[in-house]
C-alpha cells in the first residue's frame, strides 16, 4: 500500500538509483509488513539549480557505486588471492581485524603471518550476505562454510563461519569472524 | 539533501511510524552517502477511504509493534531464563537452530538437553544488534560476549559470540549461532 | 505503475471520496493501459486554513453525493412509478425529452400522453450504466431491454433500449431515448 | 481547487499525456463539481531506473496512441466506405453485432449481407462521442443522425442513430446500435 | 500555473497557516510573473511522530503569531501613546534608533527627550506597509506622512514619513526614520 | 523542518530557478521562524504536455530574467550617469517621482531640472536592498548615504537618504524618495 516517494538532485547512476529503490522497498516491508507488490517508489530527480537547502544550492555528496556488499565480497577475494595490495585498497586506516583466538590485528601481513599457523589455505562458501545500515555507518554480515587445508597438508570442508564488517565513508573499519575451525583442529 | 515522503493510510502508531522514519533515514544515508541531517522523512498520512489501489479500498497489513530486534531480544532473555514457554512464544513452526558442533535442533527442550552437556549456564552481554530487511523476511544479527560455567562448575568468561536470526512474519523462523567456546572449554 | 496524488480540502464524504478514487483509476487505466492493480490514487486532505489560490482561501465546490448514475436511476425509478413529482426533483429547467418518433417533448406530463398512445406500461431492465465525465457535464447512458404492455393489453419483453441523460450541476438536461419498440408493435 | 500530480515513467507520448491529463480533469470535475478552471494536473515523469514496484523496475503498459473514440471513427468510417479489410484491423476476435431486429453477427460480411436487405447505403452524421473507462474495459457510445437510401433507391435522412462500443486491450470486443429506420422504412 | 505544496509539522495556527499561503504566492508571483488565480498552495500537515530530519523527531521552532507588521505597528502606536513600557515589549536588547539629524540612540527615553525639542507631538498615517524576509531578518517598512505640533504650539500636517525596521527573532532590533520636517520647520 | 515542493512547467532558467528557491525559503523562516538548514526547496519540473489546468495546456508566463532589485540598480545607475534613454528603458508610462519637497513629477528631464537646482550631482551608497512581493505588483526600498555637491561647488556626504520605488509588470511605476539634505543645505 504505501508509496514512497525521494525527492532528489539529478547525477546519481542508473544502479545506485535501483539499489535505492530496492532497499527502501525492503525497509518499508520489515517496517510496516507491506507485501512488496505494494510498495512503489518513485525518484523524483530535479535539477541542482531546482535544489535548496537554507536557501543556496548544494551540490550532494558523492554515492559510493558499489553496494557495501560489493566492497566486502571484493576484499575477500583479494584476500582470499592473496592479493594484499587490492585488499588494501578497500581498507580504512585504523582497520581492525578479531578471529578467533587472535588479538585484534590490523595490518593484513599480520593476519597473514597468524593464520598461516592455523591453516595453509582457507576458500569460503557464502551462504548470504546481510547489509544494514546504521546512523552513521554500515554493516555487511555474510555466513556460510570454510574449505581448506590445515598445515599438515588434510583439508577439511564445510566449516561454519561468518564474518561481521563495519563500514564508514566507504571503507572496512572493522571485521569480526566466528567459525567452527577449533572443533575439527587437528 | 534528499526529501523522503511516504504516503501510507493512518492508523500506525507511533512507535511504528518513527521506526520507519528512522529506518529509511538510514537505508538512504547507506546508499546515498547523503549525511543524516540533511535526510528528511515525511509520512503523509490518508484516510482509510482517500487510498484505492487498483480502485478499490484496501485495509493496509498489520504492523508488528515490535521490531524484529525487540522480538529476538524478548526471545533470548526467555531462553537465558529458562522460560521455554515465553519463548515459544517468538517462535514460527519450522524453527531451526544451528550452534556450534550442534545438529540442526527443532525444538527447544533438544536445545537445552544438547548445551547442557557443554555448559551449566551462559550470559550474553550484546555489543551490537543490526536488523537487515530483504525482500520477504528480515535478519537480525546480535553479537557480544559470553559469561557462564562449564559443567563441572568452573566459570568462563569474554567468550566471543555472533547469533544470526531469520524473520518471517513476525515470528523467527531460524536462528544460527557462532561461538568461541571451543576454544576454551575445559 | 502510476501513482496518482490528488491534493484537496477536508470535507468530502467517504462516498464521494471512495468514488473518486475509483474514477481517477478507471480513467487512468483507460489512458495509459495500465493494469488496475498496478494504479494506486492517494487524497491527501488539507484543512481549509491549509490551501489558498491567489493567495486566499477558497471555499470548495459541494460535491453531490449521488453519483449521476444514480440520480438516473432514481429519476427512472420515479417515472416507472408514475410519480411525476419525485421525477422532476431530478430535473433541471429546460429538461428535454427525445423519444423514437416523438417531438422534443419539455413536460412529464406531455411524455406520459404521448406513450400513453404507445403502450399501457414499460418497464426497464438494465444490463449496463455507464457515466463520462466531459468539460462541463456529464452524460450518463443506461441500456437494457424493455417488457411492457401495449394499448390493447398484449404483452411484449426482451425489447432493446438504450437511454442517453445529459447532466450538469447535478440536475438532468436532456433525455434521448431510442429502442426497438417500432419493430414488435402491433 | 483539487490538484492531481501523477507520478509515472517517461515514455508517454505528447499525445497520450494531454489526453491523461484532459480526461483526469473532467473525472474530477464531474466527482467534486470543481470548476474546471481550479483543476490542475502535473504528470511528474520519472525515468525508468527512478521507479520500482516491489523493489523491482517494471516496465509500464504500452499506452494506445489512439484514444478509444478515434478507433470507433476509424472502424465506422472503414465500414461505410466498405472497407472490410481496414474495419477488421479494429476488431479483436470474437467481436459481436446486434442491430435493431437483427441476431447476434460476429462477421463483418455478414453485416453486409443482412444490412443490404435493409437500407443500400447509410451515411452517419455525428453528434457527439462519450467514452466512459470502466474497470477493466471502455465503452464508446457515439449517436447523431443517419441519412441513406433504402433498398428501393428512395432516400431517407435524419433518422436517429446510437452505437455503444465496448473495447478490450484497444481492440472493439461488441457493437450495439439503435435506431429509428423501423419508424421511417418504406 | 505553479502549485506550492509546504510538508510541515501540524501545530501552526490558522493565522500563521493562512499567512504563509499569502506569501509564498505574493513571492512566487514576484519571482514567476504568474497571475495569482494561477497560483495554489496547498500545506502538508504531518503529526509529529510522521517528521525527522537525520531521523529524529524534532519539534518545529515556533511561529511568531503577529506579523513583522503587527509588531511594528504595536510598537508605533505604543510609542505614540507614550506607554514607553508597552513600547519596550516589542524591542530586543540593543535596539537602535536613527532620526534625521539624531545620533544612534537605544533607548526610548533619548528619544522621547531628543524628539521633544523638535516637536510637541506627532501623528502618523500610513499609507502602506511592506515585509520583506531576508536569510535571517526580516525588514519592515511603513510610509505616509506626519501630522503634529511644532513646540511652539503651530500645527503641521501632510509631512511625508518613512520608517524601516529590522526584526530578528521577533523583536525589533533597529529602528531608521526619515522624513520632511527639517523642510518645514518654523 | 519545512519542506517546500514546487511544480511547474519546465523553461525558467537558472538564475530564476534559483531566486525561486531562495525567496521561498526567506517567505518561509520569515512566517514559520524555521532556522535556515531545516527548510528544503525543491522544483519538479514537468514538461508542456504534462500539465493541464482546465483540461487545457498553458504556456506559463515569462518571468523576468532580473529580479525588481536589478532593475531598480539599473535605473539608478543610469540616472546617476544623467543617461536619461538607458534610464527610461526601465519606467513603465506613468511613472511618478516624488522627492523632499516637490511635486509629483512625471518626466525624467523634470526631475534632472528640479533637482539640478538644489545640488550640482550626487551619489549614492547603498547599504541594503529589500525586495517585497505584494498580491499583484513588488516594491523595492534601498537606503544608504548620499555624497556629492551643492550648486556653489561645496561637496557633502554621509547625507541619509532612502528611495521606495513599485514594479509593476518588471517596469518602474513609482519612486518616493526621502533624504537628510533639507537638514545640511548651505
């Protein structure tokens, strides 16, 4: 039943305009229990010079076109490739990472040089991807399962795990992980 | 910048309509990069007979007076009392859960008979709740610390923790848990 | 997919309300080709001291309760029941009446002479109304078919009808009526 | 006084939009009795990535370019030039006939063939045109007067005509006439 | 043509509602060149709980149920009674005054004795008042002419007059006059 | 907190767009008291066929590139450099001037003679504008210091003066003018 309707400034991509209307349709169903086929958003795009705010024109801040998902999945792949110098470049200063059993870390050699004591190689499996925006910064949650080999070369395969990442200004500041690895341990 | 107006028939009260207020406020932050103050919300309000969709009156869903965190926390205090039936209560048919080193449970005496061969009792001390509207169902993801004693009675605490809950009309449908407890058990 | 909001001043019945919001979507499904589930109508509802044109504050045109169609009905109802004065309570001055093979007739009495030579009673079964709204009026067209008696008692059904009205300001103007009562008289 | 805002996806033709807002007007001044004059209508066109129903992009019905009555002009106009192959071209299968004293045609040659027993040419000299947009078709109801020649060669004019058109998806599904010629017919 | 409509907090009262309908037509046709007639405004009332901004509640600043004008005429008419206290009520801290030929005063008693040695008393009639809001002032100005007694006792009359003032926050913080007695003065 | 949405025909340009946003938001904190930051102004624009009052299209009126402020500049500027054509270029027929002390005067070559007798030239500073919209004409007032010389060469400054002028139709229709000079004549 309800209709939504953004008032904007013209600029912003075809995609960022479709994951707006995507998420506040979304929103409004986990709000008000609307079914999705009644709900409907329009974007009214206007001119800058058809914009005011305290009576002067404003130019709005820049979108972020990937999703914070998007950012979260491409630093686990970098990560998962090894590839440190593009997992840095998704990364805010001051980034803090906590596993399990670890310290908090925050340079990814550090990581890198911790985890190679638990395992030889871990690929993720993602089951889902959770995005919830906060007041004044984002969480990406994803879970699912873990294959891998553990030091002395035996894999193992199915582990649980999920990750929780926080961002801010388009960068991870944060990222938690939970996983079932110290049950199968060798 | 942006202006948000949501047309919707009157009768949400007002825990509800501020909810949504401060929920779209905080998808369109997420999504524009738009900072919080300059995120107006406006719920234009219509008389039951001043809406049609397809041209005839529509009575608009039930919305849950609860938010879906309130629910999983009414739910997790339930079971941290041992009030099965109160916790029930929050639950759909076809509830799953999944812990660490758990089989998939169904109900929620197999729950308590399966911790209670791993630990006498556990507190949850919440860090962080974040809700996650997607297309038909919510997830809410709580994460914290544990505190508690292991069966022989020696205590425990700072054990990281990560719950993960699915909602579906109201009611959780799954609840998947991660936990540092293997690292520590006795 | 279209929304349409309509922005008017508090006071109209929920008849009258309900009304328009099925005209605007029938109109606007007549137009664009839209499917009616997918036309959603809002009226939002200003206070009086909450609208102005020039600058000041109107006063709204009444609105007529009864739809034209049914002042049509009743005026038709009246007229079967030979209770001139309930049919000229629909009528405007000037009300012109235009039967198959009769003059333009501007009295009640004048038409029940002139059938009166025609046929000792009709009567009128409707298979369909339909209002058009146009720039200044409304016409309102019913058909259906006819049973009745002629002068010599013989009895006739199932004969054709249609009856075009003309209304403005809420009073009927003008009655053209054509039917196959030529074809079956004795 | 009432102001109407559409919101919908731009693609409309100049044509269909003026006609959208025409007919809008006149539903609403025919609903409320507004003067025409303080009726207003916008059609707020958003672009396709600025719309979404269920979180979804849609794309919108193809609207008619010609407005339900030009198809009738167009069909009646085809037939009294005898053009059988253009009339069909506004037909939609299953279309039905039924004239004054005629059974139900569904072919348009057999129109022809029962007509010709009647008059041997017929011209329609138009009054007026109303198109009423119901819930999920329209109805054109078009009437004037009839001049023509009966089979015998004597001509016959101002014989009192009405056609009712019912159209489905922009295609004319029944035609319903009635006229006086049963009065004049030799 | 344009339609103005304000979304607002419910609360204003009629007054402060019909006036601002009054000048954001009177600007609008300022700025446009629209005829009035061809100007509507509608206000928006949402309830409290149907507003945020950064997605909080927020209670609206309150609206000054006199005019500028009202005030300054307040404050006029006090001054010419001589009810000083009256006066006070209408002026902020730091209120300033400018007459031809004075120095800047602030206080009403200097201007009582200032003005005393040039006139016995003086009358204003006006002939039009204007408001014009600035970013975060409004200005008001009022001319017409004097009439009044020189201290010598003889009368003058039709002496031409202008004040402005400034207003912030709803009291008056600056008061410039001037006017055509120096050209009169015996 | 307000939010102000404007609809209208799309084709004024930028300059008026943004003098549109502007004085509305001034209108606005002026009557509401609403701080600056919390009023939005936004222009939908629609295109020709997207708006009908009356059923009709309307082409809008032309607004005036400069707003009265700038005309009034304008003529000012061009008097002070005694361009008398440049000057008239702005005057509506009928403009009347009336200064300290003389009669209403009609023609600019008057005003150069009246006033070429009380001062050699003149110049002004100005220390503000104001710009009022009234129902159906503005009225612009700037105050400021004159400086210049008397007819026997001596020069003066700092002299208060203050000109009202009304625009009607973008021309000047009348200028009243008041100044200190009458207090420091030789």
């Amino acid at each position: 039943m309800p209709v939504i309707q953004v008032s904007l400034i013209r600029g912003y991509s075809s995609k960022v305009k479709q994951r707006l209307c995507r998420r506040l349709t979304d929103t409004t169903r986990g709000v008000l229990g609307a079914v999705p086929e009644a709900i409907t958003v329009f974007l009214h795009e206007v001119e800058t010079d058809g914009y005011a705010r305290g009576g002067h024109t404003r130019a709005p801040a820049a979108a972020s076109e990937e999703a914070p998902e998007d950012r979260v999945r491409a630093y686990l792949a970098a990560m998962e490739a090894r590839d440190l110098e593009a997992a840095e470049h998704h990364l805010s200063d001051g980034f803090v990472m906590a596993f399990p059993g670890s310290p908090e870390m925050t340079s990814l050699s550090d990581l890198i040089a911790w985890s190679s004591e638990r395992y030889r190689f871990v690929r993720k499996t993602f089951q889902a991807f959770e995005t919830c925006d906060k007041e004044d910064h984002s969480v990406v949650i994803c879970h699912g399962h873990l294959s891998g080999a553990w030091p002395d070369g035996t894999t193992f395969d199915s582990i649980r795990f999920i990750d929780r990442f926080e961002i801010r200004n388009n960068r991870l500041t944060r990222q938690d992980v939970w996983n079932d690895l110290a049950l199968t341990r060798p």
